[in-house]
C-alpha cells in the first residue's frame, strides 16, 4: 500500500537523481499519482476526487520540504482546474481511461497559429514546461483575438506531437524539468484548445475558485516547503557546529538564535495568513457565491507574500551561518537556489503587490490576467 510517508521517505533517497538528471522520471510521477495528487483538480463526475485547495497546499508543501523541485512537479496536479475549460465531450474523452492525468504546459511566448477548417496549425517553440517528460498531455500557448484580459488560449497536444529539448540549466530547482517544447505544424482542432483561466464547463466547487490565484497558490507553497527545510536544517546544525576558528558553536552566538527566532516568526505568520485567506475563499465558493475581487486580491497577494518571505528566510540563514554554505553542494546553498524560483515567477512577481492594492483601493488590477 502507497502512503505519504512511504513515498517521501523514497523521494528522500532519490533527490539527488533527480537533481542531477534535472526531472522528476515517470516512475516517481506514477508514485503521486498513487497519491491522488493527479486527480486532485479532475472533475468528479470523471472519477476525480477535487481537494478543497487548501488541503491540496498542505500536501505540495510537506513534499517540497524533502525536495522542492518535485514539489513543483507535483504542484501542477492542481493544473487540472484550466483543463474544465475544455468542452465537456473533450473532458470525457480526456479522462476516458482515468481520472490520474498529468498536464504540463510551456505557454510562452505565444504563438502565432494559423486557422483552419477544424481548429489551428501549431507552430513553434515555447519555455518552462515543468514535468513535461512525464506529462499525459501537454499544452502551449497560441494568439487568439477572443482571448481577453491578458490570457491565452492554450493548445492541447499529445505527448507524441512534441519534441522537448533538454535545455533547462539553472540554479533552483533543477529537477523541475522545466524544458523547452517544439512544435511544427501539428493540427489541434478546436475542442482541443481552451483560456486559460477561461469560464469552466464544469459546475463543481473547485472550478468556482478562482484559476490563476490558485495556480500562484501552488508555486508559493513550494518556496514554504524549501524554507521550512532550510529553517530545520540551520535549527539541526547550529546546536552542534563549531567553526573551524575555535569561535563557539552557532547556537552559542546570540545573532544566531536571534535570527532563527526572526525567521520562524516570518515564516510561520506569512504561511498562516496564507492558508487563512485559501480558507475563507474556499467557504464562500462551497456556499455558491463568486469568490470577490477583493477574496482575489487577497489570495494573490497572500501568495507572493509567502513566496518573499520564503526566499528571504533562506537568504538570512545563509547569511548567518559562515563560510560553510559558499560550497556549492551545500544544503543550504541548494535552498537558496531552489528558494529563489518561486519569488521570480511571473504569479508572485513584484507587479503583484502594486496590481493588488490597486484592487483594494477600488481599482482595476495593473496586471493582466490577474483574476
């Protein structure tokens, strides 16, 4: 029997593989698909077991404490909420064999794609499609005069139809297989492509909560996972560390204690109003009425809180903790990197903060496809 605890015990063993071969393999996306993990945001009236998000974060971010590219990977389980976008019949065909689907997606920079009779001829090269070797489907992003408020529309391939160039070489999560994608004049008809963040087909609670916050929602939890990993560690070693000067152990410096203490409050406060406000959200749309503007701007913001805070717990306990961490296969090293990558994600991004105190004050949001 597959439990939690079995598979992050085996993730433990593996990171380094995956790390240093740059993606999470089949086999390893097969174990979180024993999970659940890949049927978290499939419709239930396609055999699906939706998790309310907050739940679904919970188990993003206890795996990303053992390893947060994998926690990445595993993040996009919640990709499922575009994919109601689809036409119904194309859902059905879609989870015919299984509700424990992986989508992955590389949807910038759009594409031009020529119109035809059925759909459109897909032509093109896009980035940063993280777990596309082990993805069912995959998707990228075409130009489309409907598309409004900043948003795609997004094709939907076979896995067969594209070629992925193994080009992902970078400082944080390197085992995301963030890869590049080709396609060349691949035909994909017209049920087959959707907006992303597009009004669902689907009437069920999860398609209610709002898309995008909630895809920001997933790679924030991630950096908590790297930070709270980072904190355990520097917590771990500096009640026995002794600097190779003779200077006392770090749990003896009072800068050292002071800093822990500063970074689990950080932390701890940013991670709870996190959850706080995916809570709140969650009961509005369960009740049946539209999460607000402002439950929105509150999510996305909420988000890229965590995903600051994250990155800077981890840069202040490297910097408290000497000369060890310059090594390159450091563990804290390692977390910084891995720390980074949410915080640069254009979800959690600096704009958001000006597009949602815009919506706080009454405004329209400054950033496109914010809602």
């Amino acid at each position: 029997m597959t439990t939690f605890d079995g598979v992050l015990a085996e993730l433990a063993e593996r990171r380094v593989e995956f790390r240093e071969q740059r993606y999470v393999p089949r086999d390893f996306v097969d174990r979180l698909k024993e999970l659940g993990l890949y049927r978290a945001a499939t419709p239930a009236k396609f055999g699906g077991e939706p998790l309310p998000p907050a739940d679904f974060l919970d188990r993003i971010e206890r795996i990303s404490v053992v390893d947060g590219s994998t926690g990445w990977v595993a993040s996009f389980g919640s990709a499922l909420i575009y994919l109601a976008a689809l036409p119904v019949e194309t859902q059905a065909e879609l989870y015919r064999d299984g509700p424990d689907v992986v989508f992955a997606g590389g949807l910038f920079p759009v594409q031009a794609a020529a119109p035809t009779e059925r759909g459109y001829t897909v032509d093109g090269h896009w980035k940063f499609a993280s777990g596309c070797v082990a993805a069912d489907v995959i998707g990228v992003g075409i130009r489309d005069a409907e598309a409004a408020d900043g948003k795609p529309r997004v094709a939907v391939l076979r896995p067969e139809d594209v070629e992925i160039v193994r080009d992902w070489d970078v400082v944080g999560m390197r085992g995301t297989g963030s890869f590049d994608l080709v396609v060349r004049g691949v035909e994909v008809p017209r049920e087959w492509t959707f907006i992303r963040g597009g009004s669902p087909t689907v009437d069920e609670p999860l398609y209610r909560y709002p898309t995008i916050a909630y895809a920001a929602q997933v790679l924030a939890v991630v950096g908590a996972g790297v930070a709270r990993a980072a904190l355990d560690y520097a917590e771990e070693v500096g009640a026995g560390y002794a600097g190779v000067t003779g200077a006392p152990k770090l749990a003896d410096r009072p800068y050292y204690r002071a800093e822990i203490a500063r970074a689990e409050a950080a932390l701890r406060s940013a991670r709870a109003w996190f959850y706080e406000v995916s809570h709140e959200v969650w009961e509005t749309v369960v009740a049946g009425d539209p999460a607000t503007d402002e439950q929105n701007a509150h999510l996305r913001l909420s988000s890229a809180h965590l995903a600051r805070t994250s990155s800077d717990v981890v840069g202040s306990l490297v910097e408290i903790s000497g000369t060890a961490p310059i090594g390159s296969t450091h563990p804290l090293q390692l977390l910084l990197g891995d720390a980074l990558v949410p915080k640069q994600h254009a979800f959690l991004g600096p704009a958001m903060y000006d597009a949602a105190g815009a919506v706080l004050m009454g405004l329209p949001p400054t950033t496109p496809g914010f809602r």
